[in-house]
C-alpha cells in the first residue's frame, strides 16, 4: 500500500499515463501527447493540471464528450492564422500540432495565429507557449470554457476563468513564463485539496448559495483574481476565442440552452517570431537584463527574496526531475482506478 508521500519517477508516470490513453482508444502519438503535457504539469508543481485529470479525462470519453481519435480540420488558413476544428479531441491532440503550425507560420511571415474550436481539456497552457519560446519565439495561449466563475461583484457563476500564458525565451535564463487562470486559484487546484483532504483558503471560491467556503467538496464557484480586472480580462478572452470561432460558450449558459454546461473548450495559440523585429541574441540578453534587475531589488517584509513569473515551478521542476514526483492518496486511488480498469500495472513506487 502506497502511503501519502509516495514518489515516482517523471519517465515511469508516463509510460503509464500514455498507456492508459492508448487503451482508451488514442493514437499513440494521442496518447503521448496528452501523457507528455499531464506529466510536465506534475513536473512543474502544478499538479492540478497534472494526472489526478486521468479519471476525468475517462470519464469524459466515456460519456462521449471527448472523441479519442477525432477528426480534426482545418476550415480556414491564410499565410498568418487557422481556424481548426478540434471535433472534441482530447486538449494535447489537437493543441501541439497548432502550435507547430503557428510556429511554421511566425518563421514565414512573423506571426502565427491559431483559434481552436470545441477541444477539451488542454492542460497547463504554458506547455504551448514554452514550445514557442524554445524556438526563439513569444507564445501566447488562452483558453475559454463555459462559466464556472462568479463575476466581480456577482454570486452566480457567469465567467470562465480564462487561463492565459505568456513565454518569451532567455539567454542566460530560462523562458520567462507567466501562466495563470483569470480566478484567485485554478479549478484544478480544488481537486488537489479534495485528493489530500485538506481545505482551501478563503476567498478562493464560494458555496451554491454564493457564501465564501473553505470546504473544496462545497465550493460551487470561483472568484476572479483582483476583483474586477481578472473579471474582465475572463469576459475579453472568451471575445478573443469563442466568439471569434462562432462557438459563445457564455451566452448559451445565460440563456439556459439544453447542455450549455458541458465541458468544451475554444482557445487561441500563437508565436510570434521576435527575429523579424528585433535581434534575438540581443531581446533574449535584455530579457535577462529584465530578470537580473528584478531579482537584484530588496525584498519585502516577510520575504526572503524577489521572484519572477515561472521561476517557482521551475525550482520544484529540478527538485522533481531527481526526486520523483509526490503524489497524493487521492490521486494515487484514481490512477490505481486506472490500471485496474486498462491491466496495466502501476508505475514504480505506487
């Protein structure tokens, strides 16, 4: 029996992972993308975007509001920008290929702009645009759902609470990230309280009577970052996805259409070659120059030192690349659900 600070190793979780989305019926090129993004979000810290998504991510397909092998297209295309058509793939399916595409374009005419219509779940959208970045580009990912955020000022859901990520690449450093949800705290990171039993803090979300809570399993809604602004930042990015794609994921909920709340998604990934405005060498030096001034400033009460946008979850991604990934009993249960299910047995450690 696994107990609650049982490691694995990053390789062995997905080896795993990818087998368990293969026996779901994924390509497996499907499979390992989606292992490859779920794995690098638990590598990060970010284990809410990490494998305890295996459970839902099967209950989606059973349900059949995911599609394993989807038949995504391509409905529009100029040298700059797509209009794809993800026919309810799984996130990473459909999303790693765009952002090779954009990537494609950027070199071409400096810029690749993609909007995805009716995905699922893409995971950490800072996996995308690190992809950018690693090619000497900006990425930018957003992504929209339909609403599970209470609107500043309002205590009924009525926003989606957008994430959007922003990469740009260093040369000294690492990519600068910023890789955020528009509320307080991602969903996800409820889910994480639940696996380990503990409650959240307050004023991440609220109750069905629209009551501030503590208790994960009680928490109904979530609550925008910074009041008004992530408010509004949530209500532009589904002007920017779902409404560019002919897909309002917000109104039909407002209208109380039939299925309006199942989950799907509409996003947009792009790059932007910084080479056709810039020299790379020296933007990436005054990246760093950025980083450098930052770090150099004296910290506030209460704080040991200044950090910058991505640098914590790299820390824990060095410390988890050596140590193994920690799990909780919550999330162990849901994989060992899995390997149940699929044969296929459990990565080393569990």
């Amino acid at each position: 029996m696994a107990d609650q600070n049982a490691r694995v190793q990053a390789d062995d979780l997905k080896r795993f992972t990818q087998a368990v989305f293969e026996k779901a019926g994924f390509t497996p090129e499907g499979a390992e993308h989606q292992a490859d993004v779920l794995v690098w979000a638990n590598l990060r810290g970010v284990d809410s975007h990490g494998v305890q998504r295996i459970s839902w991510y099967l209950e989606l397909l059973d349900k059949g509001h995911m599609k394993p092998r989807p038949n995504i297209r391509i409905e529009k295309e100029t040298p700059a920008v797509l209009l794809i058509d993800a026919d309810y793939s799984p996130g990473p399916v459909v999303t790693i290929p765009a952002v090779r595409k954009v990537i494609e374009k950027a070199r071409k005419v400096g810029i690749g702009w993609a909007v995805i219509r009716n995905t699922l779940h893409q995971g950490a959208m800072g996996y995308y645009a690190l992809m950018a970045a690693k090619e000497g580009m900006a990425g930018i990912a957003i992504v929209c759902n339909p609403p599970n955020m209470a609107p500043y000022g309002a205590r009924a859901v009525g926003l989606h609470n957008s994430p959007i990520a922003i990469c740009v690449p260093g040369q000294r450093h690492r990519p600068l990230m910023l890789d955020m949800a528009t509320s307080v705290a991602a969903g996800g990171k409820l889910d994480v309280a639940k696996d380990k039993g503990i409650p959240i803090p307050l004023g991440w979300a609220l109750d069905k009577d629209g009551k501030p809570t503590t208790d994960p399993n009680l928490a109904e809604m979530l609550l925008p970052a910074g009041g008004g602004k992530g408010s509004g930042l949530a209500m532009l990015f589904e002007c920017l996805t779902s409404l560019f794609v002919g897909n309002p994921l917000l109104t039909p909920v407002y209208q109380g259409k039939p299925n309006a709340k199942v989950h799907r998604q509409n996003s947009v990934v792009a790059a932007v070659d910084i080479a056709t405005f810039t020299d790379l060498e020296q933007y990436k030096a005054n990246a760093d120059g950025i980083v450098d001034g930052i770090k150099a400033l004296p910290p506030a009460e209460g704080f040991t030192e200044v950090m910058v946008p991505g640098e914590p979850e790299e820390r824990v991604y060095t410390e988890r690349v050596v140590q193994g990934i920690p799990l909780p009993e919550g999330t162990i249960l849901k994989l060992k659900s899995a390997s149940k299910r699929f044969g296929i047995p459990l990565p080393a450690g569990l």
